[in-house]
C-alpha cells in the first residue's frame, strides 16, 4: 500500500535543518539539541544528498541558507507548528480565572480558605490580585471582583451580596485586660485607637456609645484594614473592622471583642462580575463555592 503522504524525509534531519536555519551555526544548532557540531554536519548532508539540493552556503566563520534553503525552511517551520499545535490540542491548558480584593480580603478571608476551592476545583488556575484601587474587568481580564460599598457597581454588572458591614471594636486579650481596668467606653482616651481608610470611630462612638466626654484616645492611621488587624494582634490598639475578617482571630482567642456594641451600616461586601463572562460556568463554580464558604 503506497504512503498518502509521500515520501518525507526523516524528523530528525528536518529538525537539524530547522535549529540551523535559524542559529546559522551548526555549533548553537548542536547545543539547542543536545548533540554535537558534527552530528548536526551529518543530519544536514544527508537531508541535502536526499532532496539533491544544496540547502546552505558554507563560509569560513559562518552560514548562509540558499534560495532554496529559505524556501524549504518556511514549509518546514510551518509543519513543526502544526505538529505542536496538535500536539497541545490534545492536552488541553487549564483554565484561568482573576478575582479582584482587597489585601483585607486576601489575607484575612481568602487566602485560609483556598485549600478547599483548590481540592475542589484542580483544573483552575486562580490569579488573585489583590489591590486597593478599582480593577477593570476587561482591561485586566478580570472575571471576579469583590467590592465594598452599595449597588448598582457599574453598567453591565451584575452583584451577590456577600456580608453586610459589621464593624466590632477589637484587641488583643491583654490590652483588653487593661481596659476594662480603667473603662469600657471608647471615649476613654487611655488607649490607642487602630484607624484604617474605611471604618468610622466617630460614627461607632455616636452610634453606639453613650455620650461621655473624655479626652480623646491616642490614634495610629493605616491606609489598609488589614495593618489594623495585625497591630491590634500585637496589642498595639484597639481596631475597628469588619466582624469576617477577624472572626477566626476571636474564635481562637487571638483578638476579643473589647466593646460589646456591633454597627451595621448601609454598605456591605459584594461579589461583582460581568454579565458576558469568557468562562461563564467556571466563574458560576467559584461564585458558588465563595458564597457556600460565608454562610
């Protein structure tokens, strides 16, 4: 039964001509390869002796491909691109997916979670970008973002609702210890108050603070939620933040809740997406499971 492809002249020789036609030195063709200058030499006369046709020019310190080697090459490079195409075809990538949070989030929220959505989705390569400014969904290839704030987030949005704000004054237990020493009022001006850029002390005193004019605490300003945490860790201050970020912190004893009063708020913490998604069913998958893992 006769070839329907014709006779082709050996991969490996073809491999040789292609290495060489671009390094145009047998020498860097060889080492690209992992064989030496002269097994190079040979591949390349033997495809010449098969064709009948000269493919390089050889020169003292360099090479030079024919007419007809520049001709030749570009079928031959052409073929080794469909070969690998077809090859990749067969082992399809994995997807990828971006979410967009806050270092807060990250940190505080996602990142000890992430084990779960790993062991449950292993065919998804997740990008967190974690950043306090606003990432753009199609400039950045964003699939997922989680926002503070209120809806609408935008034309061609669409949002789940998270959390509600909650925000409780924290501490470490031997700042609380002192505290409760001395007062349990918020007014009282012998502490630290821990400020990041989001929560309101003035708004939680008013709210939820009988009147009681002290003088004012001492205060340190972040521009991240999650520095106030960490320093209310380290007994530093008093923080006032979001229950969920620190709601393992106070399970294992690591932070108490040093005033009993909650404020809930207007706002709250958003899931946001566009409408028309690259990958609509993966990105379903992970809104899924973030929702599962807050309730």
């Amino acid at each position: 039964m006769s070839n329907p492809l014709g006779r082709t002249p050996s991969l490996n020789a073809l491999r040789a001509f292609e290495v060489a036609s671009r390094h145009l030195n047998f020498r860097l063709a060889g080492a690209e390869l992992g064989v030496t200058q002269g097994a190079v030499a040979q591949q390349i006369r033997a495809l010449e002796e098969e064709l009948g046709l000269k493919l390089f020019e050889r020169h003292p310190r360099r090479l030079a491909l024919t007419q007809n080697g520049q001709r030749y090459v570009v079928g031959v490079r052409r073929a080794f691109e469909t070969l690998a195409h077809a090859t990749q075809s067969l082992r399809p990538e994995p997807l990828h997916l971006t979410i967009s949070v806050t270092p807060t989030f990250a940190t505080k929220w996602l990142i000890p979670r992430l084990p779960d959505y790993t062991r449950l989705h292993p065919g998804v390569d997740l990008r967190i970008l974690a950043t306090e400014r606003l990432s753009h969904f199609h400039t950045e290839a964003v699939d997922l973002a989680v926002r503070y704030g209120r809806p609408s987030f935008g034309p061609g949005l669409q949002s789940d609702l998270l959390w509600e704000e909650c925000l409780v004054a924290v501490g470490s237990p031997a700042l609380l210890g002192q505290l409760q020493a001395a007062s349990d009022s918020p007014r009282n001006g012998s502490y630290v108050l821990l400020n990041d850029s989001q929560s309101s002390w003035e708004q939680y005193v008013e709210q939820c603070d009988p009147p009681a004019p002290q003088p004012p605490a001492q205060t340190i300003s972040f521009n991240q939620t999650t520095l106030a945490i960490d320093a209310a860790l380290m007994g530093q201050g008093v923080a006032l933040v979001q229950k969920d970020f620190v709601a393992q912190d106070l399970a294992l004893g690591r932070l108490v809740q040093v005033f009993p009063a909650e404020m809930q708020t207007d706002a709250g913490y958003y899931l946001v997406f566009p409408r028309k998604q690259r990958q609509p069913d993966a990105v379903a998958d992970l809104r899924a499971w973030l929702l599962g893992a807050v309730r």
